[in-house]
C-alpha cells in the first residue's frame, strides 16, 4: 500500500538539480565533435583530392631540340622532389583523417562524448601534422613559383608556358594542399578552444 | 568493540587526500612559464640567427661567358623568392618571440604567473606561426635542393657547384630556420600540454 503512494508526482525539488547538473555540458560538448567531424572530412576529401590531381598531371609535348627535329618530353610530378614530399605528406594526412575522423565519429554516437585525453593526444598529432603539410606545400609553392616564373639569376627558365597542363594540375593540387593545411590549423585551433573552455568551466 | 576497533586508522587515510590535492599542481605551473621563456629566447635566437647568416650569404663569381671572357656575377638571397619569404616569415617570428617572450618574463615575475586567457591567445599565435615559418622553411628547403643537385627533367642546372659558398651561408640558414619551426611547435605542445593539466586538475 505505501509502495504504491509513491508512484504518483515525486518532490519536484528533488528532479530539478539533477536535471541542471546534465544536460547544458552535454550540449555543448556534441556540438564540437560536428565540427571536428566535418574538419576531419574536409582534411581527408582535399588531402586525397590533391594526391589525384597531382598524379594524374602527366603531360607529354613534343619539344624542338633541333631544326626540324622534335622529341616526346614528358613532364610528371616524381621528376620534382617537392611534389613526391608534398604526395607523401598528403598521404600521410589523409591516412591521419581516416584515423581520427572514425575515432570522431566514435565520440558523436557515445554520451560522454569524446574524453579529453583523447582530445589532448589529437590536438599534438594535429599540430606535428600542421607543420609537415604545411612545409610539404611551401616547398611545392617555392619550385612551382620557379616553373611558371623562371630565375633569371640562376639560369633555371620557366617551362609552365610548354606543359601548361601539366602547371595547372599542379596548381590546383597546391590549392588544395593549402585548403587542407588551413584544415589542419583550424582543427588545432578548436581543440586548443575546447581545452581551454574545460579550464574556464571548472 | 566494533566501534573502537574502527578509530586507529582513519587519520592517515583521511590527511592522505588533503595532501594531494594542494601543493603538486603549484610546482608544476611555476615550472612551465621558465620552459616557455626559453624557447622563446631560442625562437628569438635562431630566427634572429637565420636572417642575419642568409643576408649575409652574397657571393661574387666570374663565371665565364664566352672562350677568354668572364664577367662577374653575383648571387644573393634576394634573387631568390622563397629566400625572402624565409627572411619575412622569420622577421615576423623574430618580432614575435620578443613581445611573447617579454610577457612571459612578466609572468615569471608575477606570484599568479600567466593567466590562462593569455596562455590561450599565446598558443592561437604560436599554432599560427608554426605554420607560416614551416611553409617558408619548406619553400626555401625545394629552392636548394634544386640549387644543390639540379634538375635534369626540366633543365634546371645546380649552381651550389660554383657558389659554394653562399649554399653553405643558406643551407645553414635554412637548418636555423627548422630549428625555428620544431621550436614553435614545441611551444605549441607546451601550451596545450599545460591547458590539459588544468583541465585534469579540477
């Protein structure tokens, strides 16, 4: 009988602190895995999209060496040194993104969301990662800036006005490759935000 | 009995969180600000360093032109672009490293030490910087290997064969200059190591 009495309204005082202390953290917390999320795929589609592009950027021209006399020259992106290291740190960064965009995709689905160890170990690979790419597509801006420009100084002549295909692939691929080093500073960046919110919050 | 039997222990287990909780954080946020500052020192030094060995790499050669003529021919860093995008992007970290490191000095100085607020924007700044000084040291590093070993595929003699010594002046710049970038990256790690030790502490 007295079992049965108190199914019916309990205290509403005894609900209310329980229900505060839940969901505005949780709110909050699930709205920045999205974006992590959206950031990680961004990463993977512009990494993986660049790789294409620069791969497939081949181009042959029969080129003049002699009076009446014209050979098949062939440009591709493993004649150039910089493009092999910006390929390898493209791969590198998309391998990265599948990784951590599965992990990120882990978190959404869970409560708790993700923890902040993990959270703390990502932002660190982040940020090496920031520096590899981003160094990987200076040294690919620097040689193209010489392929479409020339140096006079140093006797190194521009050969973007012969393979123009081949530059505008190029080009298109450092774009790209710039696209996902801004990624990669932005996902940085709200990590560093998120963390320094946990901190503010206590 | 029961009773009186439960009153020699407790003591020792009740002090035992007391002690933990208070004076290990306090060593370890003292600690971090004398680390920061001296990898900014570092920051300040290499790029301080790097600009002054490769503005000071100019070389002058006779370099034959013709069977019985030479001329004279010079090779500076400003005739290369990704030289003077190295030269920029370490003036900017130059700068940089003196006002952070000057306001880090302060925090030393200070009981608080450095608030967390500054430590955010510090790190936002650092993440930044990180990717614009490895993009330049990427840049300046595809120019020389080009310089360094050529390239036959698109005619692109080396020239580190005849200026030797103002390869040597930039190769010793551009080692500055990764040293600049781990530095940063380091500082970068620094930070948000320390967010994340905040955030565990609460």
């Amino acid at each position: 009988m007295g079992s049965s009495d108190t199914k019916t309204p309990p205290p509403a005082a005894a609900e209310q602190p329980m229900k505060q202390s839940a969901p505005p953290p949780q709110y909050k917390c699930n709205s920045r895995p999205v974006v992590d999320v959206a950031l990680r795929v961004l990463l993977f589609a512009t990494a993986l999209v660049a790789i294409i592009v620069i791969a497939t950027s081949k181009q042959t021209k029969m080129i003049p060496v002699a009076p009446g006399l014209a050979v098949p020259l062939t440009a591709k992106f493993n004649y150039v040194p910089s493009y092999i290291y910006l390929v390898t740190a493209l791969s590198v960064a998309c391998l990265y993104s599948i990784v951590t965009g599965a992990l990120s995709v882990l978190a959404l689905t869970k409560p708790g969301g993700i923890s902040t160890k993990m959270q703390f170990h990502f932002v660190m690979f982040d940020a090496l990662l920031l520096g590899i790419v981003a160094s990987a597509t200076g040294a690919a801006i620097g040689v193209s800036y010489i392929g479409l420009k020339g140096n006079s100084h140093t006797g190194w002549t521009k050969i973007c006005n012969t393979y123009d295909s081949f530059c505008m692939y190029s080009a298109a691929s450092i774009l790209l490759a710039l696209i996902s080093s801004i990624t990669l500073l932005l996902l940085v960046w709200l990590s560093i935000y998120v963390l320094y919110k946990k901190t503010t919050r206590r």
